[in-house]
C-alpha cells in the first residue's frame, strides 16, 4: 500500500518522467520540476508557476518536497558543520560539511547505524537499524545547501558518502541518490566529485560498476587477511584479493584514474614497516592511492592513534613504491565530526552478524 503523499526528493529524473507520463503529462515537466527544486530549492507546489494550477492540484496531496528535520547544530572552530537529523522513531544520523580552500564537501550518511562491526568506528559501535531512502539522502544535500546560506552561503562542490553507514549494503538507494548528485537538472556534480566508500561488500560492488561510474574510496586498513578479518570483518566474507580484483575491474570500466585506499592509522596495530611494505605489494603499479587517516578517538574506544613520525615513515614507505599517499587532515573533532565518529541515535538494533543477511541489506 502506497502512502501519501510521496517524498520526491531524490527521484531519477527517469523515475520522474515515468509519473508524469503515467499521468497522461508530457514528460518535460520532470524537468521543469527538477530545476524547481534543485536549481532554486523551491519545494512547494504552489511556487513551480510554470506548471499548470491542475497539475499542481491533482499532485497536491499526492507528493511533497520534506526535508530531514534537524534537532541539533554544531559548528567547529575549524569551519567545519555537523547537523544532527531526525531519522524517525527517536534515531538520528548525521551530516558534516567541511569547507577547504576551492572547494566543500558534504559528508552524507546511508544508514542508521551499521552492521559491518568495524571494531575501531564509532558508527559501527552502535550497529545496524535501518537503510535510508534515496529522499533521505538527498535530503541531506539540500537540507545542508539551505542551512549554509543558500546561494550566498558557501558551496557544496563534492558529496562524499563517508557518513553513518555502508553505502553498498543500501545499494538501490545510493544509486538513486547519486543519479541526482549527478543529473544536470539535479545537482550537476561532476562524477569526480562524489565518491562513495566502501567497507569492501564485493557483489555490491560490481553491481554499482554495472549502473555507475563515480569515484570509489574503499575501507582497507590492513595490508593482510589475518588482520583485516579483525579490523574489517567483512573481509571473512570477501578476502582481499577477491576485493582488489574488484576495485581494479571498477576503476577499468568507470575509467577511473585511480581508486582510494582509505587506511586508518592505529598504534601498534597496523602501522609498521614491514606492514607498510606488505600494503606497497598490494597496490604498486596499480590505479591505487592511499589516504592515511589518523585514528579519531571516541568514548569507549580500545584503539590509539598512531604518532605523526609513524604515520609519516609508514607513508614515506608507500611513496618510496610510486604510490599517491596523503595523510588525511583531520577535521571537526572538537565537536565529534571526524572520520568515524559520528554515531548519530541508533536504538531497536538489528542483530545482524555475519552470516546473517541483514548484514548486507537490500540488494534491489
Ligand atoms: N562505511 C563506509 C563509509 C563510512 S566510514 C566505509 O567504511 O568505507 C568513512 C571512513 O572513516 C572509512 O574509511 C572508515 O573506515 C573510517 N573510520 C571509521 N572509524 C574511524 C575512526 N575512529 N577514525 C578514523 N577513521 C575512521
Ligand atoms: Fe560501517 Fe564503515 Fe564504520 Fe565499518 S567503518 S562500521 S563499514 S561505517
């Protein structure tokens, strides 16, 4: 049973054009729509002038524009923005903007929570309720886009989906989700700017290769099974020369130039020498670059950061074997919006080991 009205944010435009016809429309007022509501973040009905007053009345009660609601704003000494979101039945996820010189890149999130169980993220600490719909994510990107000023206020060149969550196990959506990022009646990005990461769900991973070209950021972390087992559990499932062979296939057919290797820096974990070799064995002479990323503590976390001269022998050693590596700056920690530290409000958890499917989510 469908309930109204309908959420359109985030739709396709084919999608769109699909309901509009289905209505007996012509299919071009998919776009005059969407340049309404992207282009000049008009949601309300009775403003699209262009489309006739019976269009808009036999939409009326049957569609609508919302956006998330925020419950809480933080802004850091360092510029950087994390907005708190309502997720329905007392969750919340989180939103982070973090402004850099030429550029603005929003930080999305996928999911309440996330069942992956990375050990070291504070995201995965509070594990897994549910996917957000493609209106939800988009919802962060105009939500954000409004509370930054509008078209005065600074821009959102670059969507990253490194928020709460895993984007490959809530597939459908993100696809959706990217399709306006992308659209040039939606947000116009170009594929370069929006970069989904992941934690490594393989099949999901060639199935966005089928149906999207963007950049891909993935969770590595460790330069063998034994360790990544831990560090990432996924990998039990999806080891990581099946995973490589993966990255290597996507960055062929999206004709990317290169596929990030995220690699979070914990002490006396994985951040040796002879681990930063075995990581340079992995990815020389591949499309590979590596963003080190310094640990970013959170309450009751097990793990500590690696020291600056540590993270930069570690990185000196990858350079050494022709691989792009930089150390990632690490942004908003004063208010918790650093790199695995949001943890939004997850509650009625879904236990979802692995093994369990839940554990991937939809797949259509
Ligand atoms: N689930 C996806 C995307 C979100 S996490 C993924 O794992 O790729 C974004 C990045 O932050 C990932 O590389 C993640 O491993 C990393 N991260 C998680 N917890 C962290 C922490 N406490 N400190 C630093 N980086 C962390
Ligand atoms: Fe999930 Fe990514 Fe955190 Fe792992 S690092 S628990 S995949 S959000």
């Amino acid at each position: 049973m469908t309930t109204y009205p309908i959420n359109l944010l985030g739709m396709p435009r084919a999608d769109l054009e699909h309901l509009f016809t289905d209505m007996g429309q012509r299919s071009f007022r998919a776009r005059q729509m969407m340049q309404w509501v992207y282009g000049r973040s008009v949601l309300r009905l009775e403003d699209m002038t262009d489309l006739s007053k019976s269009l808009r009345d036999s939409l009326g009660d049957r569609i609508e524009f919302a956006l998330p609601v925020v419950q809480d704003r933080q802004d850091a000494a360092d510029g950087v923005t994390k907005w708190r979101l309502a997720a329905g039945g007392g969750q919340a996820i989180e939103t982070v903007f973090i402004p850099e010189e030429g550029r603005g890149t929003l930080c999305v999130s996928s999911q309440v929570g996330c069942a992956m169980d990375c050990p070291f993220c504070a995201t995965g600490r509070q594990g897994f309720n549910r996917n957000l719909s493609a209106a939800e994510i988009i919802g962060q990107v105009m939500l954000a886009r409004r509370e930054l000023g509008g078209i005065d206020g600074p821009r959102i060149t670059n969507v990253v989906f490194m928020g709460m969550g895993e984007p490959l196990a809530n597939l459908r959506a993100v696809v959706k989700a990217v399709d306006v990022l992308l659209d040039d009646f939606g947000f116009g990005l170009s594929r370069r700017r929006v970069t989904v990461s992941t934690s490594g769900l393989v099949p999901q991973l060639r199935k966005l290769g089928e149906e999207s070209n963007v950049a891909l950021a993935v969770s590595l972390h460790a330069p063998n099974d034994a360790l990544r087992d831990v560090l990432v559990p996924i990998n039990r499932r999806h080891p990581i020369a099946e995973l490589l062979a993966a990255c290597w296939d996507y960055a062929r057919a999206a004709n990317l130039q290169d596929v990030t290797f995220e690699y979070v820096m914990l002490a006396g974990v994985n951040d040796s020498e002879e681990q930063a070799r075995e990581l340079a064995r992995l990815l020389a002479n591949r499309p590979a670059k590596v963003n080190l990323i310094p640990f970013n503590d959170f309450p009751g976390s097990a793990y500590r950061r690696s020291s600056p001269p540590v993270v930069d022998r570690f990185r000196q050693i990858l350079l050494d074997a022709g691989i792009i590596t930089v150390t990632r700056k690490t942004r908003g920690d004063d208010i918790a919006a650093a790199c695995g530290q949001l943890a939004g409000q997850v509650s009625n958890r879904v236990l979802s080991p692995l093994g369990d499917k839940t554990a991937q989510g939809p797949l259509q």
